[in-house]
C-alpha cells in the first residue's frame, strides 16, 4: 500500500514526533474499515471526543492485508463512552475496556492510558510486571503504552491522516517489528509482549529489529509469571490462527517452547525421536491448510500433537515396564495433561477430546470382529484417524494401518469382513506387541 518513498513524504514542517501521514501516502480507502467502527468514530467525534482507529487493523491494512478487526481509541472514559452508545458494555479488570454493538459488529473501545509512575491506578509486582493499569492519558501517551510502532498508528476517518508518535510507519515500510521504548522493561511489564513479536514474525513475515530480538532468549522464563490460562489463549493465536507451522519454528528459535511447554521441549531438544518435530510440524501444517481453505480447526488436535513426545515417551516407560499397552498409554496421556495444566491450561472441554484421540491410537490397532465397526462409530474417529496418519507420516510407525483405516470407511460390508480377515492373517503389530501373559498356574492349564 506504500505508494511513496519516506522522503517524499515527511513534511519538514511537521514536528518529527507528531508525523501526520496524508491519504495520498497511505492508500488506506473507508470501503476497507468496517462500517461499525466508523459509525463510532463519527458518533464519538459528534459528542466532543478525540477517536480514531488503531491496533492490528491499521497495520495490517498498511501491509495490505486483511485486517482480522478494528479497535477504536478515544479520550473519552469509559462511563462517558457508555453514555454515548446505549448498546455497550464494560469489560475487563486489568485494562478497561468498552464493548460497543453497531449491528452484528462488536467493536473494542479504549480509552487512552497513560503511565504515572507510583499512581495507585498502575502497580508492578517484585519482576516488574504491571497488575493494575487504569490511567488515563493523551492520544501521545496511548501510542507509546502499546507494544510495537507498527501497533501504534492512528488514523482518523475525518482528516483521513495516519498519526504517528513513535516511527511506527517507517518501521512498516522496512518490515521492522520495533518495540516501544526498552525492550527489557517492557517486556518485564508484561511477558506476553515477546509472544506477540513472534506471533507478528510468523503472521507477518516481519523481522524484529535488533533491540526488540536481544532480550527475549534472556527473559523468555519471566513467562512463568504469566497466568496460565492468558497462556493458553496465547498459544492458540500463535499456532492456531493460520501461520502455525512458521510460528513455531520462531517460538522454537527464541527458546520460547519451554516456559509453554517444557518437556516437549526437553525431547525436541534431546532429538533423540526426530519424529516427534516431524509431527508437530505436520500437525501445524494440516491446521494452517484447513483454515486456509476455511474449514474448522479444533485446539484438542493441535494439544494432542504438542503433548504427544511426552505422552509417546511416557508410554513406552509404562509397556516396557510391564504394563497392558492400551492401559499404558491412556495413564500417559493422564499424567502429561496433569503436569502440564501448571503451565498452559487447556480448559477441560478440549482436554477430553485430547485424551480421546489418544486413546484412539490403540483402539485403531484393534482389527478383530466387531471392533473396527464401533471403533469407526467413536464420536473421535476422524481426529483420532487424522492423528493416526500424522503418526505415520512423521516416521513414528510404519505405514499400512492409516492406508487400512481410509480403505475400510469406504470399504462396502463384504469387503469390510474380507479386510478384517486379512488384517487377522497379516499378525498386527499390536498383538505381537502384547506384553508377555503371567504364566498360569498349573492347577488351571489343560
Ligand atoms: P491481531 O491482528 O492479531 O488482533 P493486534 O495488534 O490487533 O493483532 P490485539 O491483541 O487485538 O492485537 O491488540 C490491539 C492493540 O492493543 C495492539 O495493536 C497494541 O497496540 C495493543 N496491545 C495489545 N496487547 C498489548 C500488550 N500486551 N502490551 C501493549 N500493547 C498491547
Ligand atoms: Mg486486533
């Protein structure tokens, strides 16, 4: 969307901390903003407040891509703003935030905040990490509390100019993530704000600029502090909003992995099992295709893939130690979600559908009488199915019972009987697998 060279564009006049980008310079038409966010605007303008648009919209418009949403940013507080649109709602505790309805369209409102240091609006624990953060402050004072230039551009329907306090735009036209002020303080405020520079790397295709990139392998453990469901949450826009495969190789690159997820990490990192990558990644790869091509995506798949070099190792201690396998691997997979709820918490609702799409593992392998038939009824069955293929696929197992799965759901009753005979015949893996049986006693044997 640049259309000119920064030079041409800077107006000497024009306080260089306060530049005022015109239409001319950044494209950025109202047929691309969405009708609701104008409408507040505009209705904020009329009763004497400053508003504009601001966040990842702007920017994403000024990459010339598709803005997810549009956040408004106004001087007006929150009591005023809900006095302004009846259809409002306030949110939050940490920040305050407004929720305002203009049709089918819910738009975030925020007043600007500042910073007053020993404010009792604002409190930092013992790392640094800000608690409480009410205060209120000038459009100046918003731009440089956000997290990254690019995430700091204002623009406002009325003159149609893009505000900038803190070289956001030029930092667009580089393709530079910068962080606002010092990046060790500012990421000791909030730990999340290194998640958010690699979320923006993967999504983007943006480099973080020197001082944004430095300190994030040295802070990456203050994430620890982190609540673990915001953690949760935070995962998912990292490896489940379409860039998942590229994200996480970035996570992987700035030691992030492990205050998410640490034994994952440890056995990457041992890469004793190169299967395990193999499969994460292929599980990041079918998630970023699916929703490439619009179709749904659930978090207990792409749980089930992150865990799994746990579950998978835990399991093979349990068999080896003696334990039924399908046992082994159901108590693996129960110890792995309890260990990690510590450090992101998947909320239950998703946990038991992991859990069952690792149970369906062993289930899968079971080819005698009835059960591929009930098997292939498990409300699970196609992401544990799909979970069995990313199995194969990353080297894991050998091929074959993924190819005998996809020919059975279309294989007619005959055929389907003659498969399962076959499958008897062949000795499956999973029965010459078996754990040895206790020996009978003598009394017993015939
Ligand atoms: P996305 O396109 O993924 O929504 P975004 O930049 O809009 O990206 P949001 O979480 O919607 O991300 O946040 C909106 C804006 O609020 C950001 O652009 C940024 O200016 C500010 N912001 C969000 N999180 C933080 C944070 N942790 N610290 C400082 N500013 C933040
Ligand atoms: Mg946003």
């Amino acid at each position: 969307m640049f259309s000119l060279f920064k030079s041409q564009r800077r107006d000497p006049s024009i306080d260089i901390f306060r530049d005022a980008i015109a239409q001319e310079y950044h494209g950025i038409e109202h047929r691309d903003l969405s009708p609701g966010s104008l409408r507040i605007i505009e209705d904020l303008q009329r009763a004497g407040f400053e508003a504009y648009l601001v966040g990842g919209g702007i920017r994403d418009l000024l990459l010339g891509k598709h803005p997810k949403d549009f956040d408004v940013a106004t001087n007006a507080k929150p009591q005023e703003i809900q006095r302004v649109f009846r259809k409002s709602r306030l949110i939050g505790r940490r920040f305050q935030i407004v929720h305002v309805r203009m049709g089918a369209e819910v738009i975030e409102v925020t007043t600007f905040r500042g910073s007053a240091q020993n404010s009792n609006l604002q409190q930092a624990n013992a790392s640094g990490m800000l608690v409480r953060d009410n205060v209120f402050g000038t459009v100046e004072d918003d731009a440089v509390r956000r997290d990254f230039t690019m995430n700091a551009l204002y623009y406002n329907p009325k003159t149609h100019e893009v505000l900038d306090f803190v070289g956001g735009y030029d930092d667009l036209e580089d393709q530079v993530i910068r962080i606002i002020g010092d990046a060790d303080t500012r990421y000791r405020e909030d730990p999340v704000r290194m998640l958010r520079a690699i979320r923006f790397v993967g999504k983007l295709g943006l480099n973080l600029s020197e001082e944004t990139a430095e300190p994030i392998r040295r802070l990456a453990p203050l994430l620890r502090d982190v609540s673990a469901s915001r953690l949760f949450d935070e995962v998912l826009k990292l490896l489940q909003a379409g860039y998942g495969r590229a994200t996480f190789k970035e996570l992987v690159k700035y030691d992030l992995l492990k205050p998410l997820f640490p034994q994952t990490d440890a056995l990457l990192k041992e890469g004793d099992d190169p299967h395990y990558e193999a499969l994460i990644q292929a599980a990041l790869t079918n998630t970023d295709t699916r929703l490439a091509e619009g179709k749904s995506v659930t978090p207990a798949f792409l749980y089930a893939a992150l865990y799994w070099p746990q579950v998978h190792r835990r399991w093979q201690e349990l068999e080896a130690e003696g334990h039924e396998r399908s046992n082994s691997l159901i108590i693996a997979g129960a110890e792995t979600l309890d260990f990690n709820q510590q450090f992101v918490a998947v909320p239950k609702r998703f946990t038991t559908t992991v859990r069952e799409i690792w149970e369906l593992q062993t289930k899968l392998e079971k080819r005698h009488g009835r059960r591929p038939d009930s098997t292939l009824e498990h409300p699970r069955f196609r992401a544990g199915y799909d979970f069995l293929l990313l199995r194969e696929r990353s080297g894991e197992i050998a091929p074959g019972l993924g190819e005998w799965w996809t020919q059975y759901q279309i294989a007619d009753e005959s055929q389907r009987r003659a498969m399962i005979q076959a499958a008897g015949n062949e000795a499956p893996e999973a029965s010459r697998r078996k754990p040895k049986r206790r020996p009978r006693r003598h009394g017993n044997a015939h």
